[in-house]
C-alpha cells in the first residue's frame, strides 16, 4: 500500500477529484497549504502598498492506494493537475505499513 501525497494548484482539485473517482478512489484528504518551490513567491499590490507574498496558496491532497493502482493514480493526478506553467507542484509516494478502518477494525487494503 502506498499513501499519495500531492501539492496542486486550487484550481485543478476537481479535475484530480474527477479523475480519481473514476478510477476507483474512494477516499481523498484535501488540505489548503501554503508554501514555496522555484516559483519563490511573488510581489502584489494591497491599497497602493506593494509586499512580497513569500508563501503561496496550494492544496495538499493525500490518497491512500493499493500497490496496483499507484500507476494509474500517480498519471491521472499528473494529466489533470499539470497546467504546463511554473508551480504545477509535487508529488510524493510513501510507503504504507497499515491501515485501519476505525468503525468495523479492518486492516490493510480491506481497510482502503
């Protein structure tokens, strides 16, 4: 089992949502995040008052797959979050040890 974890642009979060769906993901963790890559902020305009936006706005979503599906996972979360631009995000894969189902106590990938 493998846990997905991804930093996309706001914007393209339905599009992985859709995309997911489809290929049987039952279940995604969406959380806003703020940060910074190459991209290294940007400088905007408030009332006249020019400052530097050091930290962006992204959205981490996290998935937790079996093996056999991290493939497929990891190329739909790429074809629908890519926007060809600079700040398109990452994409990291972690190892599972386990998972649990808190209500009915299944393990592994019954638990997914």
């Amino acid at each position: 089992m493998k846990m997905v974890s991804a930093i996309i642009k706001h914007f393209r979060l339905d599009e992985v949502r859709d995309s997911l769906s489809k290929l049987g993901v039952q279940g995604m963790t969406a959380i806003e995040v703020k940060g910074f890559g190459r991209q290294k902020g940007h400088m905007e305009v408030y009332r006249g008052v020019e400052y530097e936006v050091k930290f962006l706005p992204k959205v981490k979503i996290e998935v937790a797959v079996a093996d056999e599906k991290l493939d497929n996972v990891l190329n739909s979360i790429l074809e629908n979050a890519k926007t060809g631009e600079i700040g398109d995000g990452k994409i990291f894969v972690y190892n599972l040890q386990d998972v649990i189902r808190i209500r009915t106590g299944e393990r592994g990938e019954e638990a997914i």
